[in-house]
C-alpha cells in the first residue's frame, strides 16, 4: 500500500522501522531476525537505507523485495541520484515498479566514499527535487524525502534549508520523515516553521533510541545533531555501564515518542540500526499506553500541529 494512503487513515498514528543492507552475512542474519521479531508489532511499513554513492543499490532492492514477498510488510527503498544519469534513474525506477515496490524515498544522497563534496553525475540530477519531479512526471510511486530540524549539515542557512524542502514538496513529495533530534521542541519549532512556509504534508519524525553512548556522541557529530548538556550528562554518568546506558536510551525515547504522538505527531519512524529489542520495547510500551489518544482535539495528526512540548523535551 502507498504510505500515502497509510497517512490518511484515520485509524491511528504510523509506526515505521528502518533498516541497513549489511555488509556480511552475520549482518544480514541480525537484519532477518530484527525483521522476524519486530513483524508482530505490526508496522504500518519498513524501509530500508541506500549506501554512500548508491553502492548498496542492488541490495537494497533485493531486501525490499524479500521484505514484502517473505515477511508480508509493506516496504520503502531509499533512492539518490549520486552517480546515476536520468536513463540508469529510469531503469531503475521500472525495476522497482516490476519488484511490486510503490513506494520510495527520494533523496540527493552522500558523495561516493573519498569524495569530499557532493558532485552532480553528467546526463544525472543535481538536486533532490529534481529527483522528485522526475519520479512524479512518470511513476506510479508514493514519495517521500528527509527534513532536518537542526537544518541540513551542507545548508547556508535555516531559511536556505526550508526553501529547498518547499521547492521539495512543490516537486510532488507525500510525506516527510526527519532526521534523528533528541529534544522534542526542536521538531515542534521546526513544524511550526515549515507549515509557515507553506510546507503542508506529513512530517513523522524520525527517533533514534540511543543504545549506545561513544556510538550515539559519534553519530550526533557527523549528522551535527544536538545533545543538550543534561542529556549528555546523564549519558556519560553510564558510558561505562552498557545495560544502564540502554535502559536510559529505551526509557528516554519512550518518554520523547509519547509526548510527539500526544502532540499530533502523525507516527514514528525508528531508526533500528538492524536490531530489535530497543524498538520493541518503545513501541510496545507506546502501543499499550496509546499517547494518541490523549491528544488535543484541535491537534491534527495528519499535519503535526504544534503543541505545547513537557516531559521530554
């Protein structure tokens, strides 16, 4: 089903996982059982991720396709235009079609490894949004693309930022799903600013649960994602704990996707690095205790509307 469609009911939020092509086939074997035993938490969808210059593309159509074949889930491809021209976008965009896959996730992509700077492919794209228009003006798919509370890290400008989300969603994108944050009026703020700049679709944050201290400080670096000083406090009294340092991370997230989905968040995508207990115990708890439903009734969750963040955030 088109996730589009999934947005639109009006029986709940959606919850969505994403996964990584592995490298190996102990990898692969920890994405399958991930798969087995978050299956009957009953995801409205899964998708899964696209390497650096588009090096996993192959695999990633392939898990796509099992995904939906074995495991019965709608699933979503990450797609870039990194070291593509229009006729390999093209042709690999009927793959798709012909594997059953309806939906997709348009983005620029990262430079190929060793490259520095991100540079456009000749006879390829330049831009996501034309990604995006080229997706539309031929394909059946339900598109989705990324937005960055924090702003993107190669943008000049937070207003730089959201002018080539519009120029995204102008393009013909059905939903947005954000980066990793850590503080939830970071995304309230930055909902309230897209719906400003006329930015009306779906924004489903994206949560992280941290499982992880050195991986989790890492990771924020790269993607320039904010760990306030009480957080980061409270991380690195268990740095050295691992079981500590995850129940904090699992107990956190838990608390932040509670206050998003009572705030008219329209779902979660969590981000599952390929392993399941961390987002099984979240969504578990979220499923029984239902946030949603303690939502204003003046909250949309098909538009995210603003509300006042606490807990959490």
């Amino acid at each position: 089903m088109r996730i589009a469609e999934l947005l639109n009911r009006d029986d709940g939020p959606v919850f969505s996982f994403e996964f990584f092509p592995p490298k190996t086939p102990e990898g692969e074997k920890n994405l399958y059982r991930a798969l087995t035993e978050l299956k009957p938490l009953d995801p409205a969808y899964v998708s899964v991720t696209y390497g650096a210059g588009g090096s996993t593309r192959d695999k990633t159509l392939e898990i796509v396709q099992r995904i939906k074949e074995e495991f019965d889930l709608e699933a979503m491809a990450h797609f870039t235009c990194v070291e593509q021209t229009i006729e390999d976008i093209e042709a690999t965009l009927a793959r798709m079609r012909d594997a059953g896959i309806e939906n997709v996730l348009a983005l620029r992509g990262d430079p190929p490894a060793g490259q520095a700077e991100w540079r456009k492919t000749e006879g390829g794209l330049e831009f996501s949004h034309e990604l995006v228009r080229l997706i539309r003006g031929g394909h059946e798919f339900s598109v989705g693309a990324a937005c960055f509370p924090e702003t993107h890290i190669h943008a000049t400008s937070a207003e730089d930022d959201l002018r080539h989300l519009k120029d995204k969603v102008d393009a013909g994108v059905d939903f947005l799903i954000t980066q990793m944050f850590f503080h939830n009026d970071l995304y309230f703020e930055f909902v309230e600013r897209a719906r400003n700049a006329g930015i009306e679709v779906p924004i489903i944050p994206g949560i992280w649960p941290i499982t992880n201290v050195a991986q989790i400080k890492k990771v924020t670096e790269l993607c320039a994602a904010t760990i306030r000083p009480e957080l980061l406090a409270e991380l690195e009294a268990r740095a050295d704990e691992p079981e500590a340092a995850l129940d904090f991370g699992v107990a956190y997230a838990t608390l932040q996707s509670a206050e998003l989905l009572r705030e008219g968040a329209p779902g979660i995508h969590f981000y599952t690095l390929n392993r399941s207990p961390a987002t099984r115990a979240i969504l578990g708890a979220l499923k029984l205790q239902r946030p949603w439903l303690q939502a204003s009734s003046s909250i949309s969750s098909a538009s995210a509307t603003r509300g006042e963040p606490s807990g959490a955030a």
